[in-house]
C-alpha cells in the first residue's frame, strides 16, 4: 500500500509537471554568449531547463562553454549580438565577435561564429567563422544580427554598414552582394535589429534617436524611410535600442536607452507602424519623463531591451540602469498601439511585482541583457533575462510570471554562468513562434 501510495504521489507530481510545463512547449535550451575580450576565449553557454528545478548546464559541454574561436566586446555590444535560426532542416545559433583574433585563420575584423543545435540533446556542434567582407567592420560597438528567411542580416557599427548572408543547409553562411551603407540621422552608429514575420521588413535602431526602415526580398535589403523617434525629439532625449516586431509584421516596438536630459529616460518604449512611409508622423513613445501618452511605466531607468509575450499580451522590459538596483518591467500590451494603449498592468497576485528588482549573482553590479519567454505560448510562463556581472560570475535569471504579466524571480535564481564576465544576449529553444 505505501508503495502504491508513492506511486500514486509520483504520478501526480508527473501530472502536475506536464500540465505546467508541457514538454512539446517549454524552451528546453537556452544559450548565452558569453562576450570575453581576452584574445581568442569567446565561448558560448548552454543551460538546460528541468522543470520546477531550474536551469543547469547541458549535459556534456566543455567546462567553460563551447568556444568559438573569437573574440567579443564586453558590455558594449549591439543589441541582439546573437540570433537564433528555426527555418532550415537543422536549427542554428549565429554569435557575432567583433574584435581581431588570431585563432586560425586570423580574424583581424572580427567574426560571426555559427553553431549547428542538435535539438534533442542540446548540445552544439561548430561549424565555422566568417570574417565580414571587404567594407564591413564592427570593432567600435559590436555586430548586430537578425535573422530573415535564408538570411542573416548583420548590422557592423564600426562602418555603420549592413551585409545579408545566407544560410547554408548545415548552418554555414555565404556573403550576398556587396555592403550597404547606412548614414544615422544624428552620428550614431548601428544598435538593435529585427525582421518582421512576413520577411518583409527590416528595422535598425541607431544610437542616436533614429530609426530606419528597409524593405527585405530574399537577400536584397533596400532602403526606405528613416525617422526621429518621438522620445528622441521631445525633450527627454531616448534613443530606440533593443526592438521587437509584432506577430502580423505590422509594429516594430523599440525600448529607449537612457535619456540625454533631466529627467533620465524612465522606461519608455517608440512604437511604430511598418511599414514606415515617408513623410512620417514618427514614432509613438509611451511612459518616460516626458511622454505624448502621459502613460508612466515605471521608475526604472534605460529601457534597451524589449520581447513581445508569445500571445501578445504583454511587453518584457530590461531596466539597465547605470546604478543598482536593476530592474525588469512589464508593460500591458494593446494592439492597435497608435489608437491603442501601451500602459501599466492591473494589480499584481501576492508575491509577483511590476517593476521586478532584479538578484545579482555576486552581490555587485549586473546589467540585464537579452529576455525571452520559456514557453511558447500565452504570456511564457517563465522569462529568462541574461545577467552581465561585474564581478564575475554572469548568470541567467529565471523569472515566473502571474496571469497578468507581473513576475517574481524564481527560487535557486540566478542560475550562474561559468565564463569570466560575459552574460549579453540569450536564445532559448524552441523558440518563439514569430
């Protein structure tokens, strides 16, 4: 009888498992680039998700990551210096390294690093490095990416240039035509880059307060309209940085690096619809010191990297500001958003909070980074946020997430990373389904 009870109880704990975790659902890998400047010591992370348990290395992995070969800029990086590829037979994971390495062949611009994903373990393979071509150099701020249908689109701050690859069957990467230049409104350089679902669209954020949009077919990236964002213009000086698209393609949302002018960019998001069709009325900004929407979304500050819930309810915010605390906000989320609202949630269950106070793995200063959810669909159930520590260890936070959207850091959180600081941006399988 007892053992029959146990069994009983064993099952029950199973039942309760899958219902909260379905495992067809919940992002069983979630990989980290750990961004070294030592020479040649760029690795990549990989934690393994149990559920109710936490995040723990990936069975097998090297000690300190799978190295790439490269070399990354530390806590300077381009927003979403990392990209997740899901439309080819097998998944692949892109890193870009921007500074010179000499592992051979010597890369002295820099590199993207790719990874085949063997999905049912985990575990990543290396395929190979590829330098950016004549023209494209990323070494001042890093090397953003996004990823398209057979493509790879990589923006490189240095020369303010994007170039397309494409995707080769076995996650090797081919250079498509020659270097577009890209001219910032204001003298910034390249930062957070997406593409739309439909594949026609993509939008760069430049760290300046402007943002461009380009058509995309294929391989061919063509240049449209590019615009002020309304936080950059209306005194509180926010300039776009991280940006998420919507499911139908039809907004891009930026989330605002701190602001130039008193008071400093308290979190603030630029909505705008695609695609951008000059002469345009610019962006919709919603919270911030200064706000067309009147709407504040909290007291934290540096709002630079954003994800769109997989049901669309909610938007996840990183707070990186310049001091500690650190904080991770959510945003109610309303489509249409130029008609629409973008605004603060209802109340929170007990135990949950908006904004969310984030733990440092090491007791010092930590710079929340990359956010995506663990399951894919409703609100995500879970969000992980990558961890840069200052001092080290970096760490991945696990954060639950109530009915509405408010979170609490999950117990045994955060989950350290190995490497010597790194912690930027993160990729969790399977992904997102838009």
């Amino acid at each position: 009888m007892k053992n029959f009870l146990k069994l009983c109880s064993l099952a029950s704990l199973f039942a309760i498992t899958l219902a909260l975790f379905p495992p067809t659902l919940r992002a069983q890998w979630v990989y980290v680039n750990d961004n070294q400047q030592a020479l040649n010591t760029n690795t990549a992370w990989g934690f393994e998700n149990i559920p109710i348990t936490g995040l723990f290395p990936i069975p097998t992995e090297p000690a300190l990551g799978w190295p790439t070969g490269g070399t990354s800029v530390s806590g300077t990086d381009a927003s979403r210096d990392q990209a997740l590829y899901t439309l080819g037979p097998i998944p692949c994971l892109f890193i870009s390294e921007p500074l010179r390495s000499t592992t051979p062949p010597a890369r002295p611009r820099g590199d993207i690093a790719a990874f085949k994903v063997t999905t049912g373990s985990g575990v990543l393979t290396f395929v190979g490095r590829y330098a950016p071509p004549v023209g494209n150099k990323g070494t001042t701020f890093g090397i953003g990416l996004a990823t398209g249908k057979g493509t790879l689109d990589a923006g490189y701050t240095t020369t303010n240039t994007l170039q397309a690859w494409t995707i080769r069957s076995n996650c090797s990467l081919t250079p498509v035509g020659v270097p577009l230049a890209v001219v910032p409104l204001n003298g910034g350089f390249i930062d957070g880059m997406a593409e739309s679902h439909d594949y026609r669209s993509l939008v760069v954020a430049y760290r300046d307060g402007s943002i461009q949009y380009f058509a995309t077919a294929g391989t061919t990236i063509t240049p449209g309209c590019e615009i002020n964002s309304a936080g950059f213009t209306d005194g509180n000086g926010g300039m776009p940085s991280g940006v998420d698209i919507t499911k139908d393609s039809r907004y891009a949302i930026f989330g605002d690096v701190t602001g130039l002018n008193t008071p400093h960019g308290l979190t603030e998001l630029e909505v705008v619809k695609l695609p951008i069709i000059c002469p345009s009325p610019g962006t919709t900004d919603y919270g911030g010191g200064i706000t067309a929407s009147g709407i504040g979304l909290g007291g934290f500050i540096d709002s630079t990297n954003v994800w769109i819930s997989p049901d669309e309810t909610v938007i996840y915010v990183t707070n990186n500001g310049p001091n500690a605390p650190q904080g991770f906000t959510t945003v109610d989320f309303t489509e249409p958003f130029i008609t629409g609202l973008a605004g603060v949630l209802p109340a929170c269950t007990l135990g949950f909070t908006n904004p969310t106070i984030l733990i440092s793995p090491n007791g010092g200063f930590i710079e929340p980074n990359g956010i995506q959810t663990s399951v894919t669909t409703g609100n995500g159930t879970r969000v992980y946020v990558a961890e840069y520590g200052s001092p080290p260890p970096s760490a991945v936070a696990l954060l639950n997430v109530d009915a509405v959207g408010c979170t609490q850091e999950a117990a045994g959180s955060p989950f350290a990373d190995p490497s010597i600081k790194g912690g930027n941006q993160l990729n969790a399988w399977p992904p997102r389904p838009f």
